[in-house]
C-alpha cells in the first residue's frame, strides 16, 4: 500500500515538472519570437540608412 501511495506521488511531481517544462517552453518561445521581429526591425533600419548614405557619398574622382 505504501509502495503504491509513493507511486503516485512520484508520478504528481514528474507531472508537475512537465508542465512546469512546458510552460517554460512557451515562454521561451515567445521571447525568441519577439527578439526575432526586433533582430528583423534592426536590419531594416540599418539597409535604409546603408542605403541614404550610398546615395549621399560624393561619387569618386578619377586620378
């Protein structure tokens, strides 16, 4: 009886641990997520500057 009643409580705290591991995943999932629109936000401002200031250079002056 005690084997079974030690079981149980066993198999509550690894149930407990998986969606506590869940929970944590989706979490994880959704700062990787929004850090990726942010990466995305970055890069886009940083080819239209790259771009303002390939316009803006003077043209190079033969020798």
């Amino acid at each position: 009886m005690r084997k079974n009643a030690e079981a149980r409580v066993k198999t509550w705290k690894v149930q407990k641990l998986e969606a506590t591991v869940a929970q944590e995943q989706e979490v994880f999932q959704s700062k990787l997520a929004e850090q990726q629109r942010q990466i995305e936000a970055l890069t886009a401002g940083l080819q239209k500057v790259s771009a303002q200031l390939e316009m803006s250079e003077p043209a190079p002056h033969g020798a």
